[in-house]
C-alpha cells in the first residue's frame, strides 16, 4: 500500500521540529508546497531556505546514529550498482554506496522509513544500512549511473519476460510505441533536455546501441541511458514520429515534423528532422522555447565599439546588411534582436523565414513552405508590394533570391539577410560568386557583421590560471603588452555539470563599406585584399574580439582557439 506523502512529510517534519530545525509553520508551508510540486520534503525545506542543509544532515546522522555519505563525490562500481534491481533503486529512492561483508551500505534520503529498508532486507536477503544523503543528490546519481528512463527499461523487460530476446516484435511496433512505458521514457528524454539547457537531442542508431546526445552550449554530449533501450529503438523513434505527426510506415525517406510540449509551465516548440540510416532511422529534435526573451543588442556580447559600429549600420535608412556564419552562431537572435530594437510604431517590417522561430509582435512574418512553390525568392518579390521599410530575408541561398534582395535594398529599403561564410569580407566575394555583379554588390551592400558564440566559463567554479606558455606564444600572447593579462577558467562544479562553462556570449566582426572597399569590390579582388583593407580602416576581428572576453574573464583560451581561426 502506497503511504500518503503529507503524512509522511508530517512526520519527517516534525523530527527536524522536535531537532530544532524548523518552526511548526514552516512544516504547513513546506507540505503545502510538496503536494503542488511533488519534490522531495527535505528538497522545498532547503530550496526555500526553512533549513540550512549541513545543519539538517548533521543532526539527523547524530539522532539517528547513521552516517552521511556525499554521493556526489564518489565513485561507484559496476558491481556494487548491480546489488540492487533499479526498479527497487527508483521505487524506493536509494543508491548502493558498497559492500561490507553480509552488509549492503545504501544511501537515502528519507532516513524514517524504515519500512522500505525491511523490504530490502527480504528481498536481498542481506543485512541493510542506510546512510543519510539529500534526495535530490541521489536523484542525479541514479541517471547518472543507471541512465535516464533505466526504471521504465526495466520495467517493460521484466513485464514481457525478454531480458534475452533481441527484441519486440517489428509487427507490433506501432502497438509498443503507444505504451505507457515508451510514451514516459520519450517524454524523461525531453525533459532531462529542457533541463540541461540542450538546444538540440540527437537520436542515433548504430549496429550494437541507440545513442542519445544533446547539444549544450554549442557542444554534442552523450546522455546516460540504459543499454537495455537499444531493443525498444524502433518503438522510441515510432512514438516521436507519431508525436511530430510523421508516416511512421515511411522508413526509407528523410521527413520532417514538429511537436508542441509544455515542460514547467514554459511551452517549446520542437522541430524534428528524420533520415534513414542502415541501423534504423537517425532523429534530431531542435528544441525552440516560446517563450524565450528576446535581448537587448548590448546583452548578446557587443562591445562598446562594435555595438557604436552596429548601430550606425542599422540607422541607415536603405541597404543590405549581411549577417554571416556557421549554423548554430546566433545569426537568428542577432538579428530577432535587432528587429526588436527597431520596431517602431512608424516602421513597417516584414520577414520570410524557414523556419519561424521567434513570433514578433508588431512584425509580419511568412514561413517558407518549398513543396507550394513558397520560397524566399517568390514571397520576396511580394515583400514589395507590401509597402515595408524593412525587410529579413533568412537566407540568402541562390543568385535569385540574393538579386530580387539588392533590388530591394536599392530602391530605398533596409534588408537584412544571412550567408555562410567564415569572415565579414568573406560575404563580398560570396555574393559575387553567387553572380551577382560586383557593381550591384558595392551600391546595396552597406555592412557585414560576422558572428560565433563563445562558451562562458561558469561564474559558481571560475577560477584564475595560468595556460601553457607554448600556447601563449603560438597566439602571440607571450609578448611583453600581455605580462599583466589574467586567465581564467572554470574548475567543474555542480552548477554546470562539471563542465566549466555555462551559457555562451556572441564574439563579433563588424564590416562597414566605404568607398575605398566599394572600389575593390568592383574591381573582383580577392577576399584577402578586401580584408587587409578593412583591418587597415580599424575592422576588429573576430579572434581580437574574442580575446577580449578572455581578459574580460568571460571565456579562456580554449574557447577562443574553438571559435576562431586567425587574426
């Protein structure tokens, strides 16, 4: 019989109160808060700051007579995880610390009951201690040694008895991706994404494993997940092409799809992209928060004199301004930020994306949808019988689209569009290539703007260092003008899963066309000439700008080494 969490929490509560811990009020209010959020009672206690943590460990351990074990801070054995089935691991919230002798040490967060260290003993047929640790901590140990969903493998294996089997049958895949097990391990996946700050997971399918990565900060990391899901792959992917309202009797071509969720009260729009692959079918979800705020310019990383050189660009009255980089630099919230900056009651401003990601009040937006001939080139031509000042175009990808642009930059509007390339004065040479006249190039183009995203060391574990004096030198840092300079990075804590960095900071290249550019620009000189010219005319790079967050302390020498390639 399942005990009542509020008379549990009661009595748990009334322990502390009776240890002094806690006032008989704050009891109530921490119940209360239990029964809306379902967290552990000793989590909201500490969390709302009722109880000091240490405190409350500590005298639990000295009445109880257990010991506290930090089970963030060690290390477990395959072994010693294998004494207990995870299905009593999740049931009862505990976590096998190690064996000693006849006794089995494990770590709980719920010290009363006594019941549920009983039933161990029953059923391991050992003698039990149990050590005091937070809730939440065991929590994050057990996905981190048993993987997420390990609970829901283990329960599907022991309902159909096919701990053995290959695999569920393929003639009932459809059937298993609509059970309750699947529909909760698929949507644990999610959450865990939302909750680790991910932009993207990634489904893949190899010969022996089914492997789940998210995409943090810029960066691929694998998630822990049971080996045991790699016989429910065909279901796992089945439920999330049912979810985004795919064929899932079509495996041999690529499809796309979308999925609307809600996870703690924010809703994310997921949009997922499907290929065939000779193991199974490889899934990428891109995770968009809807309700995401839209910064300010000066909180996406421009420095004063970039942000001055940005503005300047952005006031002009008609003209095209290149955003450029790679996919994932923040070329889309550079630019959602700069509509925002600029949308205007007297402003009339239109964009064409694919996709929308960012709804903009007081701005009209068109989806591009290919398969009915609604490409950036023909809603473009539109655009200008639309009457708009400013216009977005989300990527400039052919020679049409790049001329019906410049058209519209030339008879008196302000556009502003994307391209992929490595610099600012990269994107001259490339729209030529895309046969564009240089002479149309050197009139409409009014400014570049080159972009990454850098890594921030995380703010909970930063400490100062001091790099290799090798890599020093290779980036010409050795030299007397950087004696002084401090370096910092992040040492790994809690906070940022150990990694050092959290979030990121956009590093900036901002190209202005002058008329001695405008020159070479029609004379098809290459790019390296237009950028030697432009670094002479006081262009910082992006490697410079970078270097600048690294003596800011906001990133290291790593990142930067990441993110760019040359002065």
């Amino acid at each position: 019989m399942k005990k009542n969490p509020g008379t549990v929490g009661r009595r748990y509560g009334e322990l502390l109160r009776s240890l002094d811990l806690i006032q008989a009020d704050d009891i109530n209010r921490a119940i209360a808060l239990q029964d809306k959020s379902g967290k552990n009672l000793d989590t909201i206690l500490v969390d709302n700051g009722m109880v000091d943590e240490v405190q409350m460990l500590d005298a639990l351990s000295q009445h109880l007579g257990m010991e506290t074990v930090d089970v963030k801070n060690i290390q477990l054995t395959p072994e010693i995880l294998q004494e207990v089935p995870i299905r009593f691991v999740h049931r009862f919230n505990i976590l096998p610390i190690e064996r000693r002798g006849d006794t089995l040490r494990i770590a709980t967060g719920d010290p009363l009951n006594f019941n549920s260290m009983d039933d161990l003993r029953l059923l391991l047929k050992c003698d039990i201690e149990p050590m005091i640790a937070p809730s939440d901590d065991i929590q994050a140990a057990i996905k981190k040694y048993y993987g997420i969903g390990a609970d829901t493998m283990d329960s599907m294996m022991e309902a159909s008895g096919e701990e053995e089997a290959k695999g569920p049958d393929e003639s009932n895949i459809e059937e298993l991706s609509e059970d309750a097990s699947i529909i909760r391990f698929v949507n644990q996946i999610m959450m865990e994404a939302v909750a680790d700050r991910a932009t993207d997971i990634h489904f893949e399918p190899f010969e022996e494993e089914l492997r789940i990565r998210y995409r943090i900060d810029g960066l691929l990391y694998e998630a822990a997940i049971p080996p045991s899901i790699r016989r429910y792959q065909a279901a796992v992917i089945s439920r999330i092409k049912i979810m985004a309202d795919m064929n899932i009797a079509e495996k041999r071509l690529p499809q796309d799809g979308r999925i609307n969720v809600k996870v703690g009260g924010a809703e994310f729009d997921l949009r997922v992209s499907t290929i065939p692959t000779p193991w199974g079918e490889s899934i990428v979800i891109r995770i968009l928060n809807r309700d995401s705020t839209i910064f300010d310019l000066k909180q996406l990383g421009f420095d004063d004199y970039s942000l001055t050189k940005f503005n300047n660009l952005i006031s002009k009255p008609h003209g095209i301004i290149l955003v450029t980089g790679p996919t994932g630099s923040g070329k889309t919230t550079t630019l959602y930020a700069t509509l925002s900056q600029l949308n205007q009651m007297d402003v009339k401003i239109l964009t064409i994306e694919e996709p929308i990601e960012y709804h903009l009040h007081g701005i009209v937006q068109v989806q591009v949808i290919s398969k009915i001939g609604l490409t950036f080139a023909s809603v473009l031509r539109s655009f200008l019988r639309q009457d708009p000042d400013i216009i977005l175009v989300g990527e400039t990808r052919d020679h049409e689209t790049a001329e019906i642009a410049i058209q519209a930059a030339l008879t008196g509007h302000l556009v502003f569009t994307t391209l992929h390339t490595n610099d600012a004065p990269g994107a001259i040479t490339r729209l030529v290539d895309m046969k564009v006249e240089p002479y149309l190039v050197s009139s409409s183009v009014i400014g570049v703007v080159a972009q990454r995203l850098m890594r921030r060391i995380c703010p909970n574990c930063k400490e100062e260092y001091q790099p290799e004096h090798d890599m020093l030198q290779g980036l010409g840092l050795a030299e007397p003008q950087y004696a002084d300079a401090k370096y910092y990075h992040g040492r790994g804590c809690e906070n940022c899963k150990f990694l050092g960095y959290r979030g990121r900071t956009a590093i900036y290249e901002i190209f202005e066309m002058t008329e001695p550019l405008r020159e070479l620009t029609v004379q098809r000189v290459p790019a390296s000439k237009i950028k030697r010219l432009a670094l002479e005319e006081g262009m910082k790079t992006l490697r410079a700008s970078a270097l600048e967050k690294v003596h800011q302390g906001e990133s290291t020498i790593e990142e930067l080494l990441r993110v760019t390639q040359e002065w």
